[in-house]
C-alpha cells in the first residue's frame, strides 16, 4: 500500500511540475506554419506577374491583365509587411514582456493577418494562371 501511494505521490508531482501548455506559442507555431506555406510562393508570384504583364502588351484586354499583375503585387507586398510589422510588434509578446492578455490578443490578430496574405497569395496565382491559360 506504501509503495502505491508513494507511486501516486510520485506521479503527481511529475505531472504538477510538467509545463503546461502555453497557447501562444501554440498560436505562434500556427502563424509560422501559414507563412512557412506561403513564402515559397513568392518567386512564383513574381514570374507569373512578368508572365501576364507581357501577356497584357498584346491584348485585346490588357486592363483585366494589369489588375491580375496588381493582384499578384499586392499579394506580395502584403506578405513583405507581415513579415515586417511581426519582426516590430511581436518583440515584447515573444519576450514576455506583455500581459497574457495582450500576447493573446496580438497572436490572434496575426493569425487572421496571416491567413489573409495566404488567401491573397493564392487567389492571386490562381487567377494568374487562369487568365494565362486563356
């Protein structure tokens, strides 16, 4: 009996001591995955930009092109100020130097800002492509 209860004593104590699941970098880790998606699709961006942009300079149509280029530009420059407003505003949540409440509310505005560039980035090529293969 002394030994079960010493095992249970044993077994509480390892799980009272364990870490607890932190959210935010739970949270963190979902962000990066989305941009770790995403990021290699910048050079592909950028070709299929210089594709439709020539593409408009013989066109019937070269307006509908050049708002498709637009998109694609805009898709990467929106990925180019994530990356950017994280590397300024993510310093005193990662550094915990904000309250929970702050770090949570900063981690779930960046999950919706990130998963806005992904929607951008990837409507955007498959619009390029769509209009390309036209």
């Amino acid at each position: 009996m002394k030994r079960i209860f010493s095992l249970l004593v044993i077994v509480l104590f390892v799980f009272a001591c364990a870490p607890k699941e932190d959210k935010f970098e739970t949270l963190k880790t979902e962000v990066f995955a989305v941009h770790d998606e995403v990021m290699p699709k910048m050079g592909e961006l950028m070709s299929l930009k210089k594709q439709v942009l020539e593409k408009a300079e013989g066109s019937s149509n070269p307006d509908e092109l050049r708002d498709v280029a637009l998109r694609l530009e805009n898709a990467q420059a929106g990925m180019m100020k994530w990356m950017n407003d994280w590397g300024t505003n993510s310093k005193p949540h990662v550094n915990n130097e904000s309250t929970e409440e702050e770090k949570m509310a900063f981690i779930k505005a960046e999950i919706e800002h990130v998963n806005k560039v992904r929607e951008d980035i990837n409507s955007s090529i498959a619009d390029a492509k769509k209009i390309l293969n036209n």
